[in-house]
C-alpha cells in the first residue's frame, strides 16, 4: 500500500529530464542579494527572476529541490 505524502517524491517530468542537478551544502558564511527558503515552484522561479537580472541569489532547501508539492503536481 502507498503511503501519501511520499518522502522521495517522484515526478515524471523529473524522470525524464536530461539534466541532472546536486547542490552543495551551505556552510560557513554567504552573502547574497536575496535569500530565498524553498526550492518549489515558487522559491526557485523568484531565483531565477532575480538572477536574470543579475542578483546573487541563495536558495536554501530543506530536503531537496522539488520535495514539497511542486514535486508532487500533475503540471495541468
Ligand atoms: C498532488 C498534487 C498535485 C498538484 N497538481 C497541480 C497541478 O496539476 N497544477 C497546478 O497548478 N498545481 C498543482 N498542485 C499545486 C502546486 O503543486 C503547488 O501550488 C505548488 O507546487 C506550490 O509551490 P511552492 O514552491 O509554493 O511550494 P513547495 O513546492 O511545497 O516548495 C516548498 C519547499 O520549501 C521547502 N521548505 C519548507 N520549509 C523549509 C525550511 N524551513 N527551510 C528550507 N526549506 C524549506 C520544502 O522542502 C519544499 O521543497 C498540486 C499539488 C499537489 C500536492
């Protein structure tokens, strides 16, 4: 039987990607135009805003990138 909420969501379109992404651990001491909690939908789309626009931006996630319910959507 599936247990809901899974710990190691496992969307498709993060199966099928090409691209593979690991980040290191923040450790020690960063500095950043803005720091953002959260690697979802939202915390990285206001990242990559930012960074388009030349902003040193941090996220800090948890778990890991796409672990809440943005790795869990249907994409509709
Ligand atoms: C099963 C399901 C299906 C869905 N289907 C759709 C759909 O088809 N279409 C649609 O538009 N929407 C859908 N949604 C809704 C959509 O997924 C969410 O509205 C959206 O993903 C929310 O994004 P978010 O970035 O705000 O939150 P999240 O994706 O939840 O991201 C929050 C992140 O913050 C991290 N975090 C939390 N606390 C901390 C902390 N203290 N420090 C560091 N990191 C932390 C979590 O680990 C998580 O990765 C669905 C949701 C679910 C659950």
């Amino acid at each position: 039987m599936n247990s809901w909420p899974s710990d190691k969501p496992s969307p498709v379109w993060m199966s099928l990607s090409r691209e593979t992404f690991e980040a290191p651990k923040l450790e020690g001491e960063a500095h950043a135009y803005a720091v953002i909690v959260g690697g979802g939908i939202s915390g990285l789309t206001t990242a990559l805003a930012l960074a388009r626009r030349g902003r040193k931006v941090i996220v800090l996630e948890a778990r890991r990138v796409g672990y809440g319910a943005s790795g869990r959507a249907n994409g509709q």
